[in-house]
C-alpha cells in the first residue's frame, strides 16, 4: 500500500472561513471559530485521513496589514506556515470578492508558492448568485494560476468532500506522521487556553479580546480520571479586569463554565477548570506570552 502525507497551509483574510473549513475536515474543533477577525493566534495543526492518506492542516492567522507587534508575529506566522506547506488552498470570501487585502495576498503568493500547488476556494458560496461565483473565480485566476479551483461553504461542507479528495491525492509519497487516531499537533494544555480565549472573545465585544490571552498555568490529572486545569488571563489595563469579571463575577464564570463544558466534551471526561485574572500592562511585548501562543518574538516596534 502506498501512503501519503504531508502539510496543507490554509490562508486568507481573516474570517475567509480558514477555522471552520480545518474542524469540519478534521472532525473536531480545534481552532477558534469566531465572528471577531484576528482570533487565531497560533498555526494550529488539524491531521485527517482520506484514503491511504494522512493530511496535516495547518490553519494560519489571517493575512491582513500588520499595527502592532502581535499582528507582525501572527502575519509572519500565516505566510511561515505557507512556505513550509506541502500544498496551500487560498480561501476567499465568495460575497466580499477581490478585497485589497485578497490582492496583497495575490501580490505575495508567488514568493511562497514555487514548487508547491496552490488551490482556490471560494467560500461562503451561498451568499452569491452562480454567475458572480464564475466572474470571482476567472478574476482571481488571472491574478495567480491556481492548479484548482473549488466552490465550498465551509459551514454547511457543501464542495469540501471534492477539496479533500484533490488535496490527499497531491500529497508526497511516505509513511504516515502521526498515530492514527491523533486530530492535533498542538499541547492539550494550549488547546485548553484556545478554548477559554475563545469563550471570551464571544463574549466581550470591541477591542478587549485583542487585549488579553489566556495560558494554562497548571493541569493535575486526579486519581478519579478527571482532570484540574489552572488557567490565566492576562489583561493590559485595571479596567480591562473588572469587564472580564462582570457584574458580580457573572461574566467570569459564564466564560469558565462554557470552557470547561467544550474540555469536557473534547476530552471524554470531567474537567475542573479554574480561572484567575491578572493585569500585566506590558504582555503585548514580552516575549514568554508569544512562546505561549506558538508565535515567534518579533523584535522592532
């Protein structure tokens, strides 16, 4: 039998749909799923089979035009995982088109992408008209010479059967990566903290989820099976604390006990999960919380 594995790097703008397209091939959530842009920090690792064989997903940041020093880090993450890719699927937002930032991509693409094949899906298929989607896809293929182009709704897996069986047959021959049954390359412990960042970007609204990051400080597996997680949430300012807390702690312990839900769910047992908040003003720049989220400590401004 001949198998085959190898990396697949998903790119795009923030929300193209690059999280929710890696969990519904993988089968499982492992990457933030959010209406806010920029919550994927780290290249989060999703490994799926087809066939013979084993496909290592790597769901990039966005690719948008980087402020801060946390945008450098993720910006330079996305086209990383790129260049260290197998095959790259660009995805773009079938209802937002050729955006300037789907241009600078396009611009940026030819760099990352020689000896690689590059796919195009369009995603969020179903909010467009069919003869937009034909005009969309001749647009951007005359910008860059995709070696497939595929319609999906990542959400609703319509097309994403057809990208899966395209990308497992371009893979490199050879043995397999990873066990058979493993859905992540990334530590449970910082899976754990992605789950309670996310419950916290829903939750929050304008800029503060930007402003804060979640590390699990702890894990203890108990004799009874279950597990003790000891989180921290690290925000930049006094303020940012007490909207964390909420109103009488509610909104804490609303985040902590939808966090430890989806661990309990994600890992098959109970899970007691304990969240405390700390004000570091200066965490944007220090270069242990990037270490922390899977991101390189970029220095300069």
């Amino acid at each position: 039998m001949t198998t085959r594995a190898g990396f697949i790097a998903l790119i795009g703008e923030p929300n193209a749909g690059k999280s929710t397209l890696l969990n519904h091939v993988v089968g499982a959530k492992i990457s933030i799923v959010t209406h806010k842009v920029q919550t994927t920090r780290a290249r989060i690792r999703g490994i799926a089979l087809e066939g013979d064989s084993q496909m290592i997903f790597v769901d990039t940041p966005g690719l948008f035009r980087p402020r801060r020093r946390l945008d450098r880090a993720m910006v330079a993450a996305a086209w990383g995982g790129a260049a260290d890719a197998d095959v790259i699927v660009l995805l773009v937002e079938a209802h937002r088109g050729m955006t300037d930032g789907v241009g600078r991509i396009l611009d940026g693409l030819p760099d990352v992408a020689r000896g690689r094949k590059v796919a195009l899906a369009i995603n969020k298929i179903d909010r467009v008209k069919s003869a937009a989607l034909l005009g969309l896809a001749g647009e951007l293929n005359a910008r860059f010479t995709f070696d497939e182009t595929f319609m999906i709704s990542a959400e609703k897996g319509h097309g994403v059967n057809d990208l899966r069986s395209w990308l497992a047959r371009g893979l490199p021959e050879g043995p397999w990566l990873y066990p058979e049954d493993q859905v992540a390359d990334l530590p449970v412990r910082m899976i754990a903290a992605e789950i309670t960042r996310e419950k916290l970007t829903l939750r929050l609204h304008q800029e503060l989820p930007y402003q804060l990051t979640v590390e699990t400080e702890s894990w203890q597996e108990r004799e009874d099976g279950s597990a003790r997680i000891d989180q921290v949430i690290y925000v930049s300012r006094d303020g940012h604390k007490g909207i964390v807390l909420g109103k009488g702690g509610e909104t804490i312990k609303a985040v902590s006990r939808a966090a430890r839900e989806e661990l309990e769910d994600f890992l098959g047992r109970r899970v007691h999960l304990f969240t405390q908040i700390k004000v570091r003003p200066g965490w944007l720049d220090e270069a242990e919380r990037y270490s922390e989220m899977g991101l390189e400590f970029r220095d300069g401004a």
